[in-house]
C-alpha cells in the first residue's frame, strides 16, 4: 500500500506512504482515491487530512513515469486533484519535509494547507526542463500573487513554507505536532457552508502585462537552450485568463517540453547523478567507517580548497605542511575566500568564525594520527606521495582511511606503499575544491568496500557529486579530456584559430571552450602531462602549437598571456595576433594548406573524441555505467546540462551516425586518432545506445 488510511476523531487521515519521498506514481495516485471516496463515503467522518509519511509530504509526480503510458494512467494527477478539489468534504493538506511539483499541486488543490514553518516549498519542474503540468502555473499565481509565484515556478528554488506564512497558500505555520493540528483545524472548518478552492481565486498585479513582459526579457537569451523558462512565464500569463483555458494551455505546454530533447536529457541527468552513488558489488547496507576529523596533507591551492569542504561542513580539519610559510599562506587563503564570501552575503561573519574555528594546522605526522582521514594533496611527482604514504602508514590510527588526491598518478602503487592497501582510495577533487561539485573517487584494486562506501557517504555530505573510477591514467574525466584537447590542437594545424574553437563549442553549449580553458588552469600542466607521454608513448601525436607556446613562456592567464592575450584586472581573454601568426606559420612549416573548418566539424570532433574515449573507459570497466562518464562531464567539465552528457548526447545523435561522422574524419589529418572504439562499433552496429 502506498498511503494508510485512519479515522481519528472524525477525520480521515490519508498519508502517503510511498518511500523514499512520496513520489506520485500511479499506484499512489490510485490509493489517495480510493481514500478520498472510503472517506466521502463513512458518515461518520467530517473531513479529510492528507499527509505524508517519512521525510516529505511529497517530491511530487514519479519523474520515472514520464514518457511512458503509466504518467497518464487514469487516476491522472489532474483527476485526483479535481477529485480533492470538488469533494463535498474539507480536505486539508499536512505539508513536512518537502512539498515538491506534484505534490504542492496536489495540496494546492485541497481547500485548506497548514505546514511547518522548514517545510521545503518548490515547484522545480524548470530544473527538468518542464513546467508544473498539473495547475501549479495556475494556482501558485492565484495564492501567492503573480510576481512570487513566477520568480519560484521560473527560478524553481525552494522557499521554506515559513516565509509563506500570511499569504493564501498556507492557512497556519505550525509550530508544535503537525498532525494533531492539522486534524484539529479539518475539525473547526468541517461546519463551513463553502470550501475555498484556489481556481475560484483571481490573480493580483497592478501590471500584469508589465510585469511578465519585463519577466521574459530577462530568459529570453538562456530561452534557446532551456525553452521551459519562456514556457512556465506563458503559462502563468494564462493564469490571467478563465482557470480551465489556462490549465488547458498549461498542459499543452507540458506535453510539449516533455518531448524536448532538453527535458529528456535534464531527467536523465537527475537520475544519471543518483545511480552514480550505486555500486553494484557494495550493497546499500555496507558498513560505513566514523568521520568526525580530517587531515589534510599539502596547504597549497587543492588542500586549502578540499580543507574548506570538510570545514563548511562542520568537520574539524589539521593542514600538515612543512614550513610554518606554507601553513600561514594555506590558512590565510581560506579566511580570504570565506571572507570574500562574507562580502559578498554568502556567509555570516559569524559562519566564517565558526569555520575557521574547526581549522588548526601542524608540521608533526604525529598530531594527526587519530583522524579518521587523511587526505594527501601534494605535488604530483610520485616520489614525495611514496613518502608520504609511507608517513602516514607509520603514524595514522588503525582504522584510518588514506586517501589521495591524484589526478593522473596510479592509487594502487600509491596503496603499495603501505601496508594497508584496503585502507587507501583516491578522492580526485576538481579545482577549485570548495567550488567545484565533481568528487571522483579512485578504487584501487585492494580498495575495502566499506572505504568505498564512506567515502561515497561523506561526498553527499560534502555536497558533491561521487562518481566512482577505476585506476588508470587520468581516471574518466582528465582522460577523456586528453582526446578532446588533443582534437583541438588538431583542429588549430588544419585551419581553426583558437577563438573559432572555443567559440564553436561555447555555442554548442559548454561553459569554457578549451583554449579559454587551458589558459585559466595553465599550460605548463597539459605541457608536463605531454612530455611524460612523449616518452610512454611516441606513436600518440599532438599539434606541437602548444608546445611552442610554453616555450614563449605563454602559461596562461597566471602569466598574463596564453592562447589569449589578458590585461591585468581583466580575465577576459583577448584573441592575439602572436598566438594566431605563430599557428599560421606552424602549419606552413609542416606543409600543411590551411583550410576554412566549419563550426559543426569543429563540435563533431570535440565531442566524438569525447565518446570514443568515453567508449573504451565504459569497456574496461573504469566507468561502470555510461550515466556516470555524463555524471563526470556535467558536474566538473562545463558539458552542457541540457544535453545531458557526452554519452546520452551521442545516443539522441544516434551511434551509426557517430560512428559514420568519425569514418570520415580517420580519413583526415592525423586520422589514427580515430579508431572507433569496439563497444561503440558494437552498440551501433547493434542499433543500440549506450543508456538503452
Ligand atoms: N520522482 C521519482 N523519484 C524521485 C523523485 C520524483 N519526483 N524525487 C526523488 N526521487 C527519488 C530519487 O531518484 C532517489 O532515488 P534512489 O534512492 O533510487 O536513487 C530518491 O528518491 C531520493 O532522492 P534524493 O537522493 O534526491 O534525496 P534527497 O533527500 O537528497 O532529496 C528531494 C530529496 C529534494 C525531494 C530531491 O529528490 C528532489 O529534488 N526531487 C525532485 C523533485 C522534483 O523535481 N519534483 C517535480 C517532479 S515533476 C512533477 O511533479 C510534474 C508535475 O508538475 C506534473
């Protein structure tokens, strides 16, 4: 069953009971029916109380539903509302928790809401690149007036009921027992002639059209790539017109954003990051290890950043460096930073001191040796984590967990240096750490289940998002990257300049074009990473362009010019006629005609270079689902969420014509590079995807 249904004192008490979050699916939808007529049926029973069990009142509509026959399943949620909303007896929703989508609309519907005052008030459809499709564009207006309703249906941020209170959407903010009160106030209102149903309302503005004109200006230029923005400000001007012609048009709107590929790609997103924390050999129920303090090994850019997660989150960190220098400039950068966050309103100042009361630094391995973790962030040079490592397992407490920062480096020879290779995991964080929401965790060969789990749990504590990798050179996102940037080097010998690149890719949708990219992070590393490859492997080829510009001392914004040309005070990047002649005069020197590149080849290649690569990693077994290689891009690459990841990109281009698009380009320059990798080759000859 997926509500319970109980009299108490005359009431009717349907709670929903569907875990974890009260989604709206068909079987639920069918038993708040089937509760509503039990109720309207027994004399004896004056009013009905809809609640919900667990931690929410509901996270609204079954998201998994959408697409398939069983969302339009009669009870429709439309059908249970208007069954809520003309019952003859007063229905009075419960709202804890979460009231989300669906499940605001549902309670909207009833004639009467109390909630709590932290309850979590949203109608967050846009964040799937839908609208609320069951009235919520049509009652949120009337309750809350036009211009409250349209900045959370547009924004879908969550407000919590408690700055609500006083307006039509909430009839009381409780403060003590939600329940108890709520069957108390069905009791008072049960006697009432009429019961007020939001549709009958009118919706307040002094300048309506002023107002919604002003509102879709302002999505206008994100409307092409996210159109359920213009969509949900169409829909609540409807709200201005009959209640049955705007539900009409609302719905309508819905089921046309449904069929977007930007919703389609949203939804799997949101799904793609939640399996991510699901391993299929680590069960649900593995015990976990205690983390009530962290040790961070390195106070440089990484460790003060990965330091700052664990402090924002209320846990105690030690910075071990060697210098007293080193510590003072680690601990003056975080207070710098939540400083600045404080300027900027972020943080109380009171927040900031809380935080920085949890920091304490050290130069002895020995005043760390009882935290639960340790994280080394050090350089990356093998030689000094051997030395760590073998620090580390000298002092840390039995029990610990050591993990490594790496973002190229081999965890399974980092865990040899130790006698406790269970004990060691890779949390790859992305620069900037306190920023960033990417954690890919690195399982060694030895890695305990239970390490993999903890870290897994305390990466949702840190709010990241943990996808796991297996080891191997760049784990799945820098070695992904490796392809793509080396297309773009490519693509600058053949006829491309470095702002037509970045460009074309921005256009399509990512955050930061590679060249802007590289010259933000720095040259000198890709560069490093480059002449370790020339050695390992002397067939792999590059365009040298970027070579010659490390050479010219060109690292990037840190030396004031790279791909770019900056100004000091100015991140903006400057196209330069040096970079642009030195990559003219390259392709001369290697007999190279330069030719025009359309934007779409230049986009084809990035990305499909992404999905080879993405294709062999899927393969070996280093990702475990293709969800998680998007997982991967969405959350630290800048991939463009409405595309929902390289991979699904390439399965709603389809693979055959992937696999035919790259054909083509192994027959141009340096066409070695593309060898379709044998799953990709196999799934598109199959006329499969890779999320089938
Ligand atoms: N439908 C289906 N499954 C849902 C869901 C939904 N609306 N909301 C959450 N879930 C699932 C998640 O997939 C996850 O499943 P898993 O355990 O199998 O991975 C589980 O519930 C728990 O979710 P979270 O891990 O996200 O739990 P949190 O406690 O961190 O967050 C939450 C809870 C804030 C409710 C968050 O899940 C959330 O934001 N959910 C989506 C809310 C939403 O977008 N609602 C609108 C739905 S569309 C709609 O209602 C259309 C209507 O207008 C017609």
């Amino acid at each position: 069953m997926t509500t319970h249904y109980e009299v108490r004192r005359g009431v009717a008490v349907i709670t929903l009971d569907h875990p974890p979050v009260n989604s709206l699916d068909h079987a639920t939808r069918r038993s708040v029916v089937d509760g509503i007529d039990r109720a309207l049926a027994d004399d004896d029973v004056v009013a009905i109380v809809i609640a919900g069990a667990g931690s929410a009142f509901s996270a609204g509509a079954d998201i998994s539903e959408f697409g398939t026959a069983m969302a339009q399943c009669e009870p429709s949620l439309h059908a249970v509302i208007r069954i809520i909303e003309n019952a003859s007896k007063p229905v009075v929703a419960a709202i804890h928790g979460v009231a989300m989508g669906g499940g605001l609309e549902l309670a909207m519907g009833c004639h009467y809401r109390m909630a709590t005052a932290t309850a979590q008030i949203a109608l967050p459809e846009v964040h799937l690149g839908l609208l609320p499709g069951a009235g919520g564009t049509q009652r949120l207006p009337r309750l809350l007036g036009l211009e409250e309703a349209l900045n959370m249906i547009v924004s879908g941020t969550s407000v919590p009921a408690g700055q609500l209170s006083g307006t039509p959407l909430f009839q009381d903010i409780v403060e003590g027992e939600l329940l108890p009160a709520a069957i108390a106030y069905a009791r008072e209102v049960a006697c009432a002639k009429v019961h007020p149903k939001a549709r009958d309302r009118v919706v307040q503005h002094e300048n309506a059209e002023g107002f919604l004109a002003y509102a879709r200006q302002a999505v206008a230029a994100a409307s092409k790539q996210h159109p359920a923005k213009a969509k949900c400000i169409d829909a609540i001007a409807a709200s201005l017109k009959p209640f049955d012609e705007g539900a009409a048009y609302e719905w309508a709107c819905f089921e046309q954003l449904q069929a977007t590929p930007e919703s389609r790609a949203l939804r799997h997103a949101f799904f793609a990051e939640r399996a991510a924390t699901r391993i299929a050999d680590v069960p649900a129920d593995t015990p976990t290890r205690r983390i009530d303090t962290v040790a961070i090994v390195g106070a440089g850019t990484m460790g003060g950043g990965i330091g700052m997660c664990f402090l924002n989150a209320g846990i105690p960190v030690t910075l071990v460096d060697t210098t007293d220098a080193a510590l003072d400039r680690g601990v003056a950068t975080i207070l710098r930073n939540y400083e600045a966050s404080a300027s900027k309103g972020k943080l109380t100042r009171e927040q900031v001191g809380q935080r920085m009361e949890l920091l304490r630094t050290t130069l002895a391995y020995n005043d760390i040796r009882d935290a639960d973790l340790v994280i080394e962030a050090v350089f990356e040079d093998i030689a000094i984590k051997q030395s760590v490592f073998h620090r580390l397992d000298e002092v840390m407490k039995p029990g610990a967990i050591l993990a490594s920062n790496t973002s190229t480096l081999d965890i399974d020879r980092i865990a040899s240096f130790t006698r406790r290779p269970q004990d060691v995991v890779g949390t790859h964080f992305f620069s900037p750490a306190n920023v960033m929401r990417l954690l890919e965790v690195v399982r060694g060969a030895q890695t305990g289940k239970d390490v993999l789990a903890t870290v897994m749990q305390l990466g949702k504590k840190l709010r990241k998002v943990a996808v796991v990798a297996g080891v191997c050179d760049g784990f799945i996102g820098n070695r992904m990257l490796e392809q793509y940037s080396r297309q773009a080097g490519l693509l600058l010998d053949e006829g491309a300049l470095p702002e037509q690149v970045d460009k074309a890719i921005e256009h399509f949708g990512f955050a930061m074009g590679p060249f802007r990219m590289i010259d933000m992070a720095g040259n000198d590393i890709a560069w490093a990473i480059r002449k370790r490859r020339y050695i390992e492997q002397p067939d792999f080829t590059y365009s040298m362009t970027g070579d010659i510009l490390c050479e010219q001392g060109r690292l990037g914004q840190k030396t004031g010019a790279g791909w770019y040309d900056y100004k000091t005070g100015d991140r903006r990047a400057y196209p330069s006629a040096q970079v642009n002649a030195m990559i003219v005069q390259h392709s001369r020197d290697l007999g190279l005609v330069r030719r025009r590149i359309a934007d779409v080849e230049i986009v084809e290649r990035l990305v499909y270079a992404l999905v080879n690569e993405g294709a062999r990693i899927l393969e070996e077994g280093i990702a475990a689902k293709a969800s998680d290689i998007d997982v991967v891009y969405l959350s630290g690459y800048g991939f463009p969420a409405y595309r929902g990841g390289p991979m699904l990109y390439a399965d709603q281009v389809g693979l055959y014509n992937v696999v035919r698009s790259m054909r083509r380009f192994a027959n141009g320059y340096h066409g070695q590079a593309w060898q379709v990798a044998p799953l990709l080759q196999r799934l598109a000859d199959a006329g499969r995807g890779f999320n089938d």
